[in-house]
C-alpha cells in the first residue's frame, strides 16, 4: 500500500513569488493534516481536514496561506506571497481512525524562500 | 502552539546503552503518542498510549505516563545506530488536535 505522497520535496523560490505543495493521503483516510516543521522543532499544526472539511485551521496564517481538499481525497496548501521566514518543512499527515489517533505522515515538501 | 516538552533536548549514548527521553505536557489528554523521526523524513509513529494506561511496551520500546504529574518517558533498550533520530512526544487533548513536542534528538555513539 502506497504511503502518504507530497509534491515537490524542495522547492526555493524567491521571496513575493507564490508556492503549491501537494499531499495525497492514504487511500481511505479521511483525516488529513498539514503541518509546519522549522529546523530543529517540532511540527505545528497548520490544518487538519475531515474529508473536505478544514475542521481546524485556527493555526493558519490566512492573510498568506490558503488550502484546500476539494473532493476529500489529495490536498493542496498554498503560500501568496512568500516571506523569508516561511522557509521551514511542509508535512502531511493523514489518519483513518481519530480514535487510535496515529498519523501517517509523508516525507515533507522542504521551502527554502531566498 | 506546542504542548509537550521533551528532556533532554539532545543524548549521545554509546550503543548498547539504554536511552531515556521524556515528555511534559500541559492538559489533560486522551492519549499520548511517541514518534521518530530521521533526518530529512517524515515521522514514523512508534507507540501509543492510553490515559488510563500506566504502562505500555513494543519490542525494545517501553512507554510509561503518568497523568497525576502529567509526565512521559520513552525507554530504548540495547540501543543499536539505526536508533540515531530525533523523537517527539504528542498530545490529544480530547479534541483530535494533536500538538507535538520540540523533540529530543538521540545520537548513538558506535
């Protein structure tokens, strides 16, 4: 069984340009999570979804950052415009049962913004 | 927004040792999950427990919580170099929103 996937593992770009990273989760989960990992933290939770229901986006930055998960299945997050300080890891995580609570998560889209 | 705290926040061992990393947190929580993660990948999920569990164990893994001082450790037997990661405690505070740690980064010496 295919993991969770994200598009493009690295991407730089210079600063004002806008950036798309891409996750599609695990067949069948339902739940899909975008976090934000700087170098040497923790992940924080930028969106979590429930099919296509953003559930919980009271961490992300709305004036830049938009997402979205139209049919419930593969997910997008986007940045307009990049600032420097948003160089950091993009991770997707999904989950099947909230219950058991364990992520999956994808191997990360790095952002380097010059 | 980060609700666990791991200490240390960096171990070098010699391998064969055993490692110890533990986690604080702040609420009161569901579960508790551990996670590693190697440099440049994502994290992979290792063990979960339960707020009614005191104790838990996978393979060379044990897991202990306790709620009263609201505290995690994660033990490593026999610690080997492929153990070489970071490790991070996270939460779920009863409402699926699961927040994780700064981590600790383990270093095993060969």
């Amino acid at each position: 069984e295919a993991g969770v996937v994200q598009s493009p593992r690295y991407k730089i770009i210079e600063k004002k340009q806008p950036v798309a990273f891409w996750c599609n989760p695990i067949s069948g989960h339902n739940t899909l999570y975008w976090y934000l990992q700087n170098l040497g933290q923790g992940p924080e939770l930028l969106i979590r979804y429930e099919n296509e229901e953003a559930v919980d986006d009271s961490q992300l930055p709305k004036d830049r950052f938009s997402a979205e998960r139209l049919k419930g299945v593969d997910s997008t997050l986007k940045i307009q415009p990049a600032e420097l300080g948003d160089s950091a890891v993009y991770l997707c995580a999904s989950s099947s049962d909230t219950l058991t609570g364990e992520l999956f998560f994808g191997e990360g889209s790095r952002l380097t913004v010059l | 927004s980060q609700q666990g705290e791991e200490d240390p926040q960096a171990l070098s061992i010699q391998e064969g040792e055993n490692a110890t990393m533990n986690c604080s947190y702040k609420t009161s929580i569901n579960n508790l999950q551990w996670y590693r993660q190697n440099s440049g990948r994502g994290l992979v999920h290792l063990i979960l427990i339960r707020s009614n569990e005191r104790e838990k164990h996978s393979g060379r893994l044990r897991v202990t919580l306790d709620t009263s001082k609201k505290s995690s450790s994660l033990l490593i037997t026999a610690s080997r170099a492929a153990d070489t990661a970071s490790y991070f405690c996270a939460t779920d505070a009863w409402d699926d929103k699961i927040i994780f740690g700064k981590g600790t980064r383990l270093h095993i010496l060969p």
